[in-house]
C-alpha cells in the first residue's frame, strides 16, 4: 500500500488475484477495511492487475 499526501492510499492486487476477477477492465467490488464495509471501483492498472483507491476515512 502507498499512502499520498495523508489523504488517501492505494492498494495493487496481486496479479493472480487480479486475474481470477470476472473482467479486465474497471470492476466494482466490495469488502471490509479496518471493521468498514465499503464499495469500491478497481481501476486496471496496464501491468495486467488492478488497483483500488482507498480514502482517509478508512485508512
């Protein structure tokens, strides 16, 4: 995970994980962070995996 200017941070899946995802492109997911419940757009990230952006308020 990469923190930006203590305001977001973004996290890479691993390549695998990325792969078993049912798409290449952007995706909506869902999940848990830190005990929060959130719905997110993972973004393709051009090195055959996806990315995911995650605000302050869950960090």
């Amino acid at each position: 995970m990469r923190v930006v200017a203590d305001s977001w941070a973004f996290v890479v899946l691993p390549k695998d994980e990325s792969a078993r995802l049912p798409r290449r492109g952007r995706i909506t997911v869902g999940g848990t962070i830190n005990g929060q419940d959130f719905q997110a757009l993972l973004e393709p990230d051009g090195q055959r995996s996806h990315w995911q952006r995650i605000n302050k308020e869950l960090l």
